[in-house]
C-alpha cells in the first residue's frame, strides 16, 4: 500500500499474487522448497499478516515438525482468534501433541461458527466431563454465562448432543489466572430461603423457556470457590481475620464447624447459595454428607493506607452524553450535584456502538481491533496476559465485586478479576442496584472494595412487545403511543419515535433519583479522600438520530458519545474538561489515580487534566460479521468517516480496496456535499485511520471455505 495521500487505500499486489500462490500450493500439498522461497517472499511482502504464520505451520506439519509448527499457529492465533483456518489448524497440531482437551476446544470454536468439521468423539472420550464442559462453550456464543444453548452431553448410544442448561452448583469451564480458583456459579439469595431459587432451577434449566426468557429475571452469583467433600481447614494467621464464602450442594446441607475456641456446631448451607462466615482463627468444616460444598477464596479483613476504601465504577448502559447534557441539571439533578465537585468529561466517545465489544476495552484500555472481542458468536476468551482493570486492583489487595453486572462480558474474560459477580443477561435495575451495593460497602466495610455496578435502565429496546414505563404510557398523545415496529431491529438501529425518547427520559429521572441516594450514602459515609466514584456509558443509543439514506448511523454522535465523570481523591474539583477521550481512557486513568502499572502497549491514554497528555483524535469503529467496517476518527473540528463496500467476514476482516472515506466538519459528518478536500486534512487522518485498518484489512486474501460458508454475505456458493 501506497501512503500518497491521492487515495485511502490501495491493496498490496504483491502480497496477494504470493498468497494465491501459496494457498493453491498448500491445496496440492506441494510444501517443498518452491514453497519455501514463495513464503519468505510473502512474509517480506506482508510482514505482519497471521496468514504467513499459516503457511508456516502448515508446512511444517506436513513435514511432522508439530512442536515448531505450534508456535507458528499460535501466533496467527494470538493476532487472529476467531478464524476457522486456524481453528482447524491448532485442533491438528495439538491432537499430534497429546494435547486432547486444547484440541476439543478448538473443534468447538469451528464447529460452533460453522457447523464443521465434526468433533472428534475420541477427543470426547478422553477429555471426559471437563471436555464436554469446555465444549459446551466453545461450541456457544460468547455471551450468556452461565446460561448455554449448546449444553454437549453424551446421550445413550454414545451420541453427542447438545441441550439448553445453565452451568449452575459447579465451576464455569473458563482457565483463571495463575494462583486463582475458577469461578464457582451459585444462585444469588438474598433475605430468602436459601434453596428455593436452586430448587426452581431444577425444575426449568433444560428448557428453552428458561434459557430465552425466564433467565433474564434469574440472577447468578458467581463466587471464587474450591468445591470439596468431607472436611476441610481454613487457615487463618493469627491476628487477622477473614470472611469466608460457602455454599452446598443440597437442601439445608448440614456443616460442622469448629475452631480451637469454638466447639463443633452446625451451619446449614443452602443449594447453590453462597453465605459467609467471620473467621478469626484457623477453622475446620466437615460436611456431614458425601455431598460436595464450594468453599470461597477467604476475603482478607483490613485497610491500607496505599488504597481507598472505596473505588467504584457506575456503567450506566446506552447513555449518550450530547443528548444527556441538553437537559442534565433538570433530569439528573443528584448526579449533576454530586458530580459538579469532580470533572465531567465533555467531548467523551466510545469506540464501540454496543455493549460486547465496548465493555472489553473499558476493561483492558485496548480497542476491540485489539481486544479481537467483537463477533458474539464465537467465545474465545481474552489472553490471560492481558490484565483487566479488575485483576489490576485485585493486586492492589481491593476486595472485587460486581453488586450487579451483565452476563455477556463472562466467557471473554473481560470480568475475571472479580471475587463475586451477581450476573443476569438484561435486566438491570437502578434501584436494586442501589440496594445491592449499599449492602455489599456495609457487609465488606472493613475491607478496601473495587465495585463494579452496570444498570440498563436507559438502555432502548425494541418496543415490539416491550413494556414503557406507566407514565410514558399515560401521558403520551394516542397518536405517538400507536406505531409500527418490527421486531427483527436491534437495539443498536431503534428507529427515532417519541415513546423511545419519553421512554429514555422517564429512566434518566429514574436512575439519577436511584443513583443519587447511593452517591449520597457515599458522601455520607466515606471522607472525599476515601472514595473514587466513575460513572460512564459504553455506547449511546440511536432513538434521537435522523437516519442518513433511512439507515441509522450506528458510529454518529449519538451512538458514540458516551459519559463519563468522576470524582474522589486525587481527582480536579468542579472540572467540565473539553479534551477528547475515549472509554478506552477510563483502564489508564484509575491506573494513575489507584497506582496500579499500565502496559505501555494501550490504546487508553491518561487525559491532560490528571497530567497526561490531550488526545489528538477519538476512534469509534464498528466490526460486526456480514456488516460493512465503519470508522470515525474525530478532532473537535472535523471527522474522518469511512465505510467499506465489502462485508466483513467472522474474523473480523475486510478488503479495503473498494472504500468510502471523506472528511466532513465535525457538525456535519456524512451530509452530503460537505465533504472537505484538503491536503493537510488528508495527512492529520489517514495515517490514523491506516494504524486502525491495518488489523482490519484482509488486502483481498480471502480463506475460499470461510467465503464459501457464508454466501448470504459474499454470494457465493
């Protein structure tokens, strides 16, 4: 590609003639020393395409060198993810390897986006329920936890099926971090009887009713838990003291309790229900069944004078700030108070125009071309190098929770540094959240706590068979509450009708009233150097805009300016800051102000008014398969837009030959006949918008079965 400036992008010639080649040698089998030379012409040509890597590990599988060809398939793998030559690749070399259960996975991954090849049942037979389990996921979407449509189970014939089911009393088939407990999933009780949630569970987990609908009212908890049978010893160093999560397996699950100063009592746990227990000396619980029990990773007691005994993080879901900000004093009158001795973020985007791939970057401060979180149907999980903002704070020695929080940022790891997590798949309330958070400071107090807590109240849904709020519904004229909709439009493309905007009002009142008596516990109970509170929004929502060519723009303003605000310790007081962020800004930011190291290799980046240095542009990107790639790179004055004529493909890729890209005034992005011709323009946001497109572009290299698999998208047969 030619950097001239004269046009966005033009394809390297050179490099595809040698991928073509390459890829008929590879379907001939033809791995000999002619292939050799045409791959070091490719790689030179191409130095940082995964598709080199391919070819590399191809050869030398061919050549029986696995080992060697491994660390070439896992590079592709680290760049390219979610891609079905390297699935089937990887699934190869480790069934060579003796590495069963890795293979398994990557048979899932493939098979789960395509529909082939078939798993191997021997991977099944030697991998056991723990390769079921991980199948199970691979095999699913990549949002859900703990729900699965895709539950792999052995039926009696030795065939392999696949049911609805939750991964409920047992651990979530996800690799923790070195030195953790993988994630144990029990029902969340509170102020109840423990086992009835559990028991209802039973009745319902196989069904499609309860996968698809009744689960969005279902919450989980997940707890950090070793499940045993029979007894177990706590240890506790003298002097401290630790609260101890524990949950059976049974109905009023008998355990005997006993210390060297207290004699042996019972406890009776609950089915799946976490309750806790203060221990201040080492401790011995013997269950009185066979039955297992999980017992939680001990939460250590004790503040430090290097954290704050408080940090928490408010995701308010679909929250654009341009449209918030026109009436914020009025419609959210505690937050604006609250707020007013901190620093509201003005000019804030996010790089996504939905929650799945907004959250990983919010939580790892790298944009989705770099997180590879984007297509909802594939589950692969972030790398375990790759630290989220909660495992940063859980070094610190923060006890981490999440009061409330989505289920579909579990799978992808974007939330694996949390102790708990009170999950569900939608339903987000305000006012529960409140509730939920207010006992967890209280419960925790003599603890230092990160809390992570997502509402959706604000966050539009389709209105076909959804309910308003009352008084939207009581107030609105006969003629705006009639309307036409069609239920097959996402969230991300709602159509601009007055009951979505009545709708988004009425909840804005609802969680700034809600949200308002929490901040102002906080005020209440904490010194303003005690205490960090971020709120902020992962997209916007599209129910104010006009349709451009009656298509909703999913990265205009109103799907991408996003809130933020914060304040607490360290923090500028009654700052509205005018730089440019992004969510991605959020992961360095309480990296300086909570003093955890950020990687040098981000895309956040520390805004000027906490000493850093004032972004230059703002990036939001949309990378959806069988879309078109869209990409705006914005100053305060003006905006690169760009759109691709080609779809992109699962993985994530697109050819960029054949692209739209124009710069308009930033007030006017996408009116035709504002496009702005200028040279210097050209060469402040083509290099920019290059560094991002450069993960993106295929270069016309296309893998023939993933085009194939998906003729609704490249029509082809």
């Amino acid at each position: 590609m030619r950097d001239d400036l004269a046009v966005f992008w033009q394809n390297n010639m050179r490099a595809r003639d040698l991928f073509y080649d390459l890829l008929e040698r590879a379907e001939h089998g033809a791995y000999d020393e002619d292939f050799l030379t045409q791959l070091a012409s490719y790689r030179t040509a191409a130095p940082d395409s995964e598709r080199a890597d391919i070819f590399a590990a191809q050869y030398l599988l061919h050549h029986g060198d696995a080992e060697t060809a491994l660390l070439c398939a896992e590079q592709a793998y680290r760049r390219r993810p979610v891609n079905y030559e390297i699935w089937k690749l990887l699934a190869e070399i480790y069934a060579r390897l003796d590495r069963p259960l890795d293979a398994l996975v990557m048979h899932g991954y493939a098979y789960g986006l395509y529909l082939a090849p078939e798993i191997p049942m021997d991977l099944i037979h030697r991998t056991g329920t723990e390769g079921l389990n991980r199948l199970s996921v691979a095999v699913g979407l990549g949002m859900g936890a703990p729900m699965v449509q895709t539950r792999a189970v052995l039926s009696e014939g030795d065939c392999l099926q696949y049911i609805p089911d939750a991964f409920v009393g047992e651990h979530l088939p996800l690799t923790p971090p070195e030195g953790s407990e993988r994630c144990w999933v029990g029902a969340y009780v509170e102020n109840a009887f423990l086992s009835d949630k559990s028991e209802l569970i039973e009745q319902v987990r196989h069904t499609e009713m309860f996968v698809d609908k009744m689960q969005r009212d279902f919450w989980f908890q997940f707890q950090r838990a070793a499940e045993v049978r029979g007894k177990a010893v706590i240890e506790i160093p003298e002097g401290t003291a630790v609260i101890l999560p524990v949950a059976g397996t049974e109905k009023l699950q008998e355990l005997r309790i006993e210390t060297e100063h207290q004699p042996p009592a019972s406890a009776y746990l609950g089915k799946w229900a976490f309750s806790h227990f203060r221990l201040t000396e080492t401790t011995q619980l013997t269950c009185a069944s066979d039955a297992p029990y999980a017992v939680g990773t001990p939460i250590r007691l004790g503040h430090s004078p290097a954290r704050r005994k408080l940090v928490l993080n408010i995701l308010v879901d679909g929250l654009p700030w341009n449209i918030a900000r026109m009436r914020f004093p009025d419609c959210m009158p505690n937050i604006a108070r609250f707020f007013a001795r901190g620093t509201i973020f003005d000019q804030h985007f996010s790089t996504s125009e939905c929650t799945y791939p907004a959250l990983p970057v919010i939580e790892t401060g790298r944009f989705p071309h770099h997180t590879q979180i984007f297509n909802e149907r594939s589950s692969h999980p972030l790398p375990l190098a790759v630290k989220t903002l909660s495992e940063c704070m859980k070094d610190l020695g923060y006890h981490t929770a999440a009061p409330m929080a989505p289920n579909d940022s579990i799978f992808c790891g974007a939330m694996r540094g949390y102790d708990m997590l009170n999950v569900t798949s939608w339903k987000h309330s305000s006012a529960e959240a409140v509730d939920r958070t207010i006992m967890q400071i209280e419960a925790f107090d003599e603890t230092d706590q990160f809390l992570y807590l997502h509402i959706s109240d604000v966050h539009p849904w389709n209105a076909k068979g959804f309910k308003f709020h009352p008084s939207v519904e009581t107030h609105l004229p006969l003629a705006q509450r009639l309307f036409e909709a069609d239920e097959r439009v996402a969230s991300v493309r709602l159509p601009k009708l007055a009951i979505y905007q009545e709708q988004f009002w009425q909840s804005l009142r609802h969680v700034d009233r809600n949200i308002g008596s929490l901040l102002s516990y906080i005020e209440e109970h904490f010194s303003e150097e005690e205490y960090i509170v971020n709120l902020y929004s992962d997209h916007g929502n599209s129910v104010f805009s006009t349709p451009t060519g009656g298509v909703v723009d999913v990265i205009g303003e109103n799907m991408t300016r996003s809130t933020w605000m914060i304040r607490g310790a360290g923090i500028p007081e009654g700052v509205t800051a005018s730089e440019l962020t992004s969510i991605a800004d959020i992961y360095p930011t309480l990296g300086h102000l909570a003093g955890f190291p950020v990687p040098a290799d981000i895309d956040g980046n520390l805004p000027a008014v906490f000493g850093g240095k004032a972004r230059d542009a703002a990036y939001s990107l949309s990378i959806f398969p069988g879309q078109t790639f869209r990409l705006a790179v914005r100053t305060h004055e003006h905006t690169l837009r760009l759109e691709t004529q080609g779809l992109l493909d699962e993985d994530g890729t697109t050819d960029f030959a054949k692209t739209k890209a124009a710069i308009y005034p930033r007030a006017h992005e996408l009116e035709e006949g504002c496009e702005l011709d200028r040279a210097d323009l050209r060469a402040f946001f083509y290099p920019r918008a290059h560094a991002i497109v450069r993960t993106i572009a295929n270069n016309g290299e296309f893998w023939p079965a993933m085009r194939a698999a998906r003729p609704q998208w490249f029509g082809e047969k």
